[in-house]
C-alpha cells in the first residue's frame, strides 16, 4: 500500500517537472524563415497523416476487440453445449441396453418357477431407468398420440376401422428417448390409417 502511495507521489513530481521543461513557443520574428508558411503546411500535412494513421489503428483495434469479444462469446456457448450434452454418445449406447432389459422382463413374466429372478431383473431394470432419468434421459410417450414425425417413425401402417385412431400410434415397436429436449432416438412405432 505504501509503495502505491510512493509510486503515485512519483509520478505526480515527475508530470510536474515534465510540464515545466516544455518550452514555450515564442513569436520572435527572428527565427521565422522566409518560407515559414510552407514548414507550417509541411507540419499541417504531417499532422493529417498522423490523425489518419491514427485513426486507422483505433479502426483496426476497435475491429480486432469485436472479434476477440465474439470469439469468447463463440467458444462460451460451444463449452455449454459440449457440457450439456456431454454423455450423449455413451447414453446412445445404453439405450439399447434398456431394451434388453424390457425383452428380459418381458419374457420372465408369465414364469412361475423363476419369480424370484423376475423381480430382480425388474429392480434392476427400474433403478437403470431411474439412473438414465436423473441424467436427463426420458422415454417418448407415443402410444395414443397422434403421429408427430419430430419423435415417432412409422415403421407400418395398419388398417383401423374407428375414424378417431386414423393417424395415431396403435403400437410402440421401439421405445423412442429424449435426452433433455433433444431427441435421442425416435420411438419406431405402428400407425392407423
């Protein structure tokens, strides 16, 4: 702190003495030249080109500060997007997974004799879902709804006869996930027409 107070005591002395050092200008007709008038236009002219020069470098600097600025900006939001979708590729490559455990579940359950086996399997299941669920991975509801190409892909249309289910999902062939509001896979799903 004191060497602060020190530092800018210096400098104060020392823009003093610099301002008492400058000479005045003075007005003696006796160093005037005879072609005093074209020195004054030569000084004029070199003082344009130094305002241009000048003014070309702040141009120069204004731009470069922009750029600089929208690269950061550029590089911010490129960070946030890596961040926010950062396990996307290694989520993808679950998914599957939790269909073999739906199949598995599936399967076990009209089996008495390996009840036991069921539940776990089913506990299993439900807490891989959960996990999934806190990462931001949800499944696409389909079933009922009517067929929304941003989510669903029809994979077969199937005659209906009710007017009210023409154009709805009937069946869901492969559930379809979203990670946060961006689609991880489309629900494969059976449509009426």
């Amino acid at each position: 702190m004191e060497n602060q107070e020190n530092n800018i005591e210096n400098q104060e002395f020392e823009n003093k003495t610099m301002e008492n050092d400058v000479p005045e200008p003075t007005t003696d007709t006796d160093t005037l030249t005879p072609d005093g008038e074209a020195q004054g236009a030569e000084v004029t002219q070199e003082g344009d080109k130094l305002a241009e020069e000048c003014k070309a470098w702040q141009d120069k600097y204004m731009r470069l500060s922009a750029e600089f600025d929208n690269f950061r900006k550029r590089t911010l939001k490129e960070k946030m997007e890596l961040i926010s979708s950062g396990g996307e590729d290694v989520i993808r490559a679950i998914v599957p997974v939790v269909d073999d455990f739906e199949r598995a579940v599936a399967a076990l359950e009209g089996k008495e004799h390996v009840a036991a086996e069921c539940e776990g399997i089913r506990l299993i299941y439900q807490k891989f879902l959960d996990v999934l669920k806190s990462k931001g991975v949800v499944p696409i509801d389909a079933l009922g709804k009517p067929l929304d190409v941003d989510f669903h892909d029809a994979v077969a249309k199937v005659p209906v006869e009710e007017p009210d289910k023409k154009g709805v999902v009937i069946d869901v062939v492969q559930t379809g996930y979203m990670l946060k509001d961006k689609v991880l896979r489309f629900a494969k799903v059976v449509v009426g027409e």
